[in-house]
C-alpha cells in the first residue's frame, strides 16, 4: 500500500495562499494519464525541471507509456517543484511526489531520470535529496529505489555516474521495460542490490558505475581507457541500444493534456528519428543515427487520432531535421486537406534550409504565419564547410525569399560564435549574411508590408560536446567570446536587425560538464550545495558558484572547458560508444581543419561511420530524398 500525500499536498497549496506561483504544476489525474493504482511494480520517470518545461518532454511521454503497457507495472511522471514549493514542502515535511498517485518518490521501485543537458545535472540533486533518497548509490540501502539515467548527457556519463546505480545508453523503448522486468523478477527473488547491479551491468546498453574504477589520466592514455572494470564478465565498452522498431511503430503516443499552460504546448509527433546530415558540432546527430523514418499513413493517422483524443489546435511535427523526410510533402499537403478550414495548424520546428524552397513555404504556411528559424551556424562558406553544415548562402537567400513571398514577415537566424577555426572574418561574415538576408526579404515583401519585417540572429557559444568531431577542441575564453559578439554588433549596419546573444558563463560550465571526467560529480554536488540548481534560469545561475566549488574539488575549470587536444587523447567518455568509430570522428576532425565537406549518406554513398556496420543497423527511409 502507498503512501498517499495529496490531503497534504491540497492542504499545502490552499493554505499557502498566492505564495506559491502556479499551484497546477502540482494537481494529479490530468486528462490521459494512466493511473494504475493495483500494478505490483511502480516506476517514477522524472524530467529534472519544472512541468512546464518537463511535460513537453517527449522522453517522458515515451517511455511512461512503454513501461504502463507490461502487466503488472505502473509508470508515473514526475517534476521538480519550483523553489517555493520545495521550501513550502520541506517546511511541511512533504517529500517529492509523484503527479499520478501522489506518492512519495522514495517508495517506487525505480526512479528514472533523464538527462537532457549539462545544467540540469544539478536538479537531479535537488529531486533526489526532496525526495529522501542519498545523493550516491554508495550510500543506498536495500530499501531505497533503483536510481536509473538516460538521455543525451549519459553520451559522457562520468560527471553524473556516482548518482546512479544504472545509466542507459541509446534509445529506450526497449531496454528500459527489460531492465526493470529484470528489477522486479530479482526483488521478488531476495537478490541483494550489489547483484542486481552486477546482473544489470551485462545488459547491452546498460552502464552501472559503481562496477567500474577510474584510473589516472597517464594510466588512461596508455591503456585507451579511464575505467578499469571490478568483475571480468561486464564489458570494457558499453555501446548504445538502438531501437529497430521504430519505423513501424504507431507515431501516436497517448499524450496527457496538461492544467497548466506549457512552454510548447502543443500535440507533437515524432516522424523520424536519427540525422546524417554529418554537422560536426552535433551531438544529437550523432546519437540517433542510422535515420529512420515513419510512413506518410502512418503519421498522418496519428496526427488525426492524437488531436481528436486531445483537443489541441496546433500539431507539430518533430526530429532533428523534418523538411528531411522523404515524404515530407505528401505528409504536409495530406495534413493541410485535412484540417482546411478547422483553425488546426501544423508546424515543422526544423527547416533544412537546402530543403525550403516555395512549395515547401506555402506547404508549411497552412492557415498561420508566425515566425520561421533557420540555422546557417556560421557567416562564411569556409567555416560552413569546416563544420560540414552542407548549406550555401544561396540556400538562405532561397529560404528567405520563399518564405517571406508566402506571407511570413519575421524570421530568425541561429549562428554560433567560436566555432573551430573561426577567424574575425567570419565574425564579420554573420553581419554580411543577415543584412543580405534582410535585403532579399524586404524585395520580396509588398512595399506596403516593409515596415513589418523583423529579422534577427541569434548567437550561442560553441560548446565541444562528446562523441562529435570537434569534442578534443576547446571553447574559447569568456573575454574572447565578448570580443566576437562586440565585433559582430559594430558590423551590422541596419537598425532593424537584432543581434541576440547567450551569455558566456552558462556556456563555461556546460563546456566543463560536457568534457569532464568522474571528478567533475563532486562539483556538481559542491555547487548544489552552495544552492545552485536550475542552473538553466538565467536568474538562478551564478558562476562564482560554479567556479569556488571547482576549487573546492581541485577541478580546473578553465582547463577542462577550454583545453584543445589532439585526435590521439583518449577523453574520460571513451568506453560509451555509439557504434562511431573513433577514426570516423579523427577523419572528420581533419577534414574540419581542410574545410572539405562530407555528404550525407542517405542521400549520397556510405560515409563508413560504423553505426550500421557495428550495431548491425540500417537506414529505413519511406521513399527517395530530393
């Protein structure tokens, strides 16, 4: 029998007046949720961030509804609370909970938490000490939950891996419902949790990091890796599970219409899954290789079936890069017919901007014209080609003109500012495209609509992310990132383009959690307890934080950031692999630094990365790509 919080929970929020912001984050039983209070076997998926942002999340939503379809198992959501909740909750002695039950998290059988960037590392402190759980699977009993990790992060798990007692690698669909299969099989047995880990760690995909000693870094370079395995019957590499059923599973995943007012709230279908189009900055393109795609009838049933069960008005349809899709066309215009005169709209969070020509403009228009974004990524057709981005200018003059001619009057361009190899001149590159850029949507916008134009570039600095091309290069230093971005506002002449651009110090210490070794957990668990967590909230992040807790541990913040090795240096994340080759990702580096370009091997020959060949995989398109 569970624990039921929620009389203390609704007591909680109706005595506390307006003092606490947004008291639907924390109402239960919201239309579609699975509720399955007679399950034997209970699962919690946590997002490490408030509801707002973590019930959009598509991770979540898929994998709550793989485990609720095994008999006998019951998976419920959980968030964060934001800080007034925390503190109203620790006040009140009410520990995280979960939204189906209302549950305290501590009493489920597992706690999944997925990982969807470096500064969320500090929020999985934050729910786990909520919830009553320790910090380190050191420190677990017998009697707490199984802690398990996935997501993007885990590519490099070391800064995260004393937290978990299991880390997935790759897609989850299926080798999560296994591991916790074997989880309550082995609990009904009487197996301690030192076997259960052992047991679990021979699970392909899966990585336990308490099974693994670190060696020193001399040590690493010689033997090709920084973990020295505790048994002899658990794998050296661990290699990420790819899920082959994808292509013909249904695009509808059952989808909990929320209370509270989403950051994208929205119906979403995932149409395709996996990118080759080979950028080297790009860790999702990396990560969900080979691509495969879902049939035009299929997405379009979903699309239909999904917002009749939920009401929404607006369908978008997600992956990495959806103008890809062989049968995008037939999908939009399907669509279109469909939903004419309805006010539903569809939307595509990923134009390619090679793929956008006129009839994709008024194929996407549908009945609303908000903004468009496209991702140029750099100002010079030699830094393009150094990050093998594959797109000309030509390109995005051809996307802008087509878009604006449809009707669009804003538009926004992505680049990125330090970018290996990058000279003043690119800089100075980014304010000649976006002007050019602004000069083909005034011509191809009615005189009478000029007025109306906006355009804007959006700045990021360049993070090294593992498991790309670039993950031995340095982030340049914060004084030089402020140089560049002051050097690209004293280059655009017009007044009626905004510059935007991310602060530097976030991006410092996602560069130290993307490069960082196991060392690096002990910051993270020293800057959260100097009060850092949702790092992600430009009110709540502070660098000083960051930077006394690197010293505390005797981390070289900087260093770790900004240090350039060569394609040699065995980096604290090569026993995760993704199927890559190391010498696909050295070949890649080289040719960055010959700015030659690789093509795409879905529309073009093999690029003998490995994925395919390696996890025995394969490509699994709908039709021919133009």
């Amino acid at each position: 029998m569970t624990t039921d919080l929620w009389p203390q929970v609704e007591r909680l929020l109706r005595e506390s007046g307006r003092s606490i912001e947004r008291p639907t984050r924390y109402l239960n039983h919201e239309w579609g949720c699975t509720y399955k209070p007679d399950a034997a076997y209970r699962f919690c998926m946590v997002y490490p961030d408030t509801y707002e942002l973590g019930q959009a999340n598509q991770a979540v939503r898929i994998l709550c509804n793989r485990v609720n379809l095994v008999e006998g198992m019951a998976a419920e959501r959980a968030y964060v609370p934001a800080d007034d909740m925390a503190d109203a909750m620790r006040a009140a002695g009410i520990p995280a909970f979960s939204m189906e039950s209302c549950a305290p998290i501590a009493e489920f059988d597992a706690v999944g938490i997925t990982l969807p960037h470096e500064l969320a590392a500090t929020n999985v402190l934050q729910l786990l000490d909520l919830a009553g759980i320790p910090l380190r699977t050191e420190n677990r009993t017998e009697n707490d939950p199984l802690v398990m990790g996935g997501g993007p992060c885990v590519l490099n798990a070391e800064p995260y891996a004393p937290f978990f007692d299991v880390m997935m690698l790759g897609e989850g669909e299926e080798v999560l419902p296994e591991l916790l299969r074997m989880h309550r099989d082995m609990l009904a047995q009487g197996v301690s949790r030192a076997d259960m880990l052992h047991a679990m760690a021979k699970v392909p995909g899966v990585y336990v990091p308490s099974l693994y000693d670190v060696v020193s870094e001399a040590e690493a370079q010689e033997r090709g890796s920084w973990i020295l395995p505790k048994h002899d019957d658990i794998p050296t590499v661990i290699e990420k599970r790819i899920w082959e059923g994808f292509a013909t599973s249904d695009a509808y995943e059952p989808q909990v219409v929320p209370y509270a007012e989403l950051i994208h709230d929205r119906l979403n279908i995932e149409i395709l899954r996996g990118c080759t189009r080979g950028c080297r900055f790009c860790q999702a393109g990396m990560m969900y290789r080979p691509v495969r795609e879902r049939s035009a009838d299929n997405i379009v049933a979903a699309a239909i079936r999904g917002l009749s069960e939920t009401g929404y008005d607006e369908v978008s349809l997600t992956s990495l890069s959806t103008t890809d899709h062989s049968q995008i066309e037939e999908i939009l215009r399907r669509l279109n017919r469909t939903f004419e005169g309805t006010g539903i709209s569809v939307s595509i969070p990923s134009q390619r901007l090679d793929s956008f020509g006129v009839d994709m403009a008024e194929l996407v228009a549908g009945g609303k014209r908000g903004g468009l974004t496209f991702a140029p990524e750099a100002g010079t057709q030699r830094l393009r080609d150094v990050i093998n981005k594959n797109v000309t200018e030509e390109d995005l003059f051809t996307a802008v003109r087509a878009s604006f001619e449809a009707g669009w009057r804003r538009c926004k361009l992505y680049f990125m500012i330090g970018l290996p190899t990058e000279t003043d001149d690119d800089i100075k590159g980014i304010a000649s495209l976006v002007q050019r850029a602004y000069d083909v949507a005034k011509q191809a916008t009615p005189e009478g609509q000029r007025g109306n134009i906006r355009m804007s570039a959006s700045c990021a600095l360049f993070v090294p992310k593992a498991q790309t091309p670039f993950q031995w290069d340095g982030q340049i230093a914060p004084e030089e990132a402020i140089r560049r971005i002051n050097l690209l506002r004293n280059s655009v002449k017009y007044r009626a383009i905004d510059i935007h651009w991310h602060a530097p110090d976030v991006s410092q210490v996602e560069a130290m959690m993307s490069r960082g070794g196991r060392e690096v957990a002990d910051v993270v668990e020293a800057a959260w307890r100097k009060g850092e967590h949702f790092d992600a909230w430009t009110e709540k992040f502070s660098l000083d934080a960051w930077k006394e807790a690197c010293a505390e541990c005797g981390v070289d913040f900087e260093g770790t950031a900004q240090r350039t090795y060569d394609t040699d240096y065995i980096p604290p994340w090569a026993h995760l692999s993704l199927g890559i080759q190391t010498r696909y990702f050295q070949r890649e580096r080289q040719l960055a630094d010959e700015a030659k370009t690789t093509p795409d091997c879905t529309y073009e020959h093999c690029t003998v990365c490995g994925v395919c060949m390696g996890l025995g995989s394969k490509i699994q398109l709908q039709g021919v790509r133009s």
